[in-house]
C-alpha cells in the first residue's frame, strides 16, 4: 500500500513517456503528488496522462522540448495557471549518443549537449522562480554513471552527464539557504528504452552488465524510489548529494 509521501506537492517531469520518466510519474502519481509531465512525444504523453488519471491523481501534460528556453516558459506559465506552485522539478528527457572522440559527429555532439546539458540548466533557470516561491522545494536532474566515470565510448554523452553532476552541485549552494534541494541521480545500465537495442542484441553479455557485480540491468521501477526520496520531506538535509543505483557498477 502506498504512502502519501508527496501529498500537497506539484511535481514537474521532463521525459516523462521515457521508461524511467515514466515510472517515476507514475509512483509520483501514487504517493499524492499533483504532476505535470511533459516530453517531445506527444501520443506517449497523452497515454501516460489516462494512467495517471486512472491512479486517481490530478494531472496535466504537455508537450517540452527541453532544448528550447521558449517552450520552458510556456510550460512554467501553464504550472502557474494550473497549480500555481511548483514544488519539484525532476530533469528526466535524455538521449545518448555512443561514438567515441573522433567518431561523435558535430551536430550530434551539439544535440547531445543540448538536450541533457543546456536541457537541464533551463529547467533550473525557468522553474526556479516557482521552486523558491515554495519555500521547500526539490530539484532532481539525471546525470549517470557515465557522469562519474569514463567508459571509452559516448564522448557527448559522457561530456553532459558530467556536466549535470556539477550544474547540480553548485544549484544546491547557491539555493541551499533559499529552501530548494537540488541533487543528481546516477543510474547504471537500466533497461528503458534508450537502451533496449544492445539489451536485445547482447543481452546479460553486455559489456556493462557484465561489469555489474549484480550481472543483470536494473529496471526503472528501482530507479524511481530515489526520485520519491529526494522529491519528499524525507531528504530535507540532503542537498549537492549523487544518488548512485549501478547494481555496484561503480563500487570498483
Ligand atoms: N537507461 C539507462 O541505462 C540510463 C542510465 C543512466 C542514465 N540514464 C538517463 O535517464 C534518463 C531517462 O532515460 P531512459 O532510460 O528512461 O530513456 P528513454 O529513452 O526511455 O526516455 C527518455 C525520454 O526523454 C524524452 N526526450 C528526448 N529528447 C527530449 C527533448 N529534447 N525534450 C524533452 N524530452 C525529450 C524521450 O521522448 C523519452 O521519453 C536520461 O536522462 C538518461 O540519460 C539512463
């Protein structure tokens, strides 16, 4: 039986469609949060909303590229119409591209950065406002393992994810004393579907679920309770702090 760990909080997700923003609005949904989730994808979205609705919980949903400054304020206006606070931003939207250094195009690299980078300090920058109007708010922004360390591959991908680990850091000085929380999370290899092709291609004898002590990837359904951590009260002295969920991929 779930709790009511966000009752009274409005929640903000971006790649709310995607497997781990999606399980992340969905138990937001059961433990009382009010949500508006947002994503590129647009029938996703819609689908995702009518779950939620189904869960009893008070919803809105619209399209954010979370790339474009523009469309950020056009959904920040809709929060404030709607709900009129926002108490928690989580930074979900994401995409990977896995050359290496000299095989990472230009345009993908500048996509990349974009979207997980520039994408995050946006939100930050446009929810902000609203975040320090609650008073008690919390920021949750996506980086990876491959934001704590080098894999050989993915230079873009790993280049933001890095940069998330230390945008989330010094948010949380700057806004520790003004009552917003902001922390990273860390995921491993998680079977969404971001991934989904070189779990089907190789399945447990990919390189990186090899190198996970646990020898398997991990669900989103695992990666959501941090998220509900760091978006509840129960985290009220946590700031600045990385929430690792690797399987131990990263323990050696
Ligand atoms: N799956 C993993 O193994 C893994 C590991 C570490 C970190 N992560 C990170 O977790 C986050 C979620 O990834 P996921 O595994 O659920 O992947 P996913 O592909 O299932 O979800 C990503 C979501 O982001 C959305 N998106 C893409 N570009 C966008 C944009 N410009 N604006 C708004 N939304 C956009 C997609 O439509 C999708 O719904 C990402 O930031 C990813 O980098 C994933």
């Amino acid at each position: 039986m779930a709790g009511q760990r966000l009752a009274g909080k409005v929640a903000l997700i971006t790649g709310a469609t995607g497997g781990i923003g999606a399980a992340t609005a969905e138990l937001f949904a059961r433990e009382g949060a009010r949500l508006m989730i947002t994503d590129v994808a647009e029938k996703p979205l819609r689908e995702l909303a009518g779950r939620i609705e189904d869960l009893g919980a008070d919803v809105a949903a619209a399209r954010l590229d979370v790339s474009s400054a523009s469309e950020w304020d056009e959904v920040i206006h809709v929060v404030r119409e709607r709900f009129g606070t926002l108490d928690v931003l989580v930074n979900v939207a994401g995409i990977v591209d896995w050359p290496g250094v000299e095989d990472t195009a230009e345009d993908a690299w500048d996509r990349v950065i974009d979207v997980n980078q520039k994408g995050t300090w946006l939100g930050m920058k446009a929810a902000m406002p609203l975040l320090r109007a609650s008073g008690n708010a919390s920021v949750i922004n996506t980086s990876s393992v491959l934001g704590l360390v080098g894999s050989g591959a993915a230079a873009a991908y790993q280049a933001s994810k890095g940069a998330v680990r230390l945008l989330s850091k010094t948010a949380a000085v700057e806004y520790a004393r003004q009552g917003v929380r902001v922390n990273s999370v860390h995921p491993g290899v998680i079977a969404t579907p971001m991934i989904q092709e070189l779990l089907d291609e190789q399945g447990d004898r990919q390189p990186d679920i090899q190198r996970t002590p646990m020898r398997r990837a991990g669900r989103a359904e695992e990666i959501a309770p941090a998220y509900l951590f760091l978006a509840s009260d129960d985290s009220s002295f946590v700031t600045g702090a990385e929430f690792v969920i690797d399987g131990g991929l990263t323990a050696y």
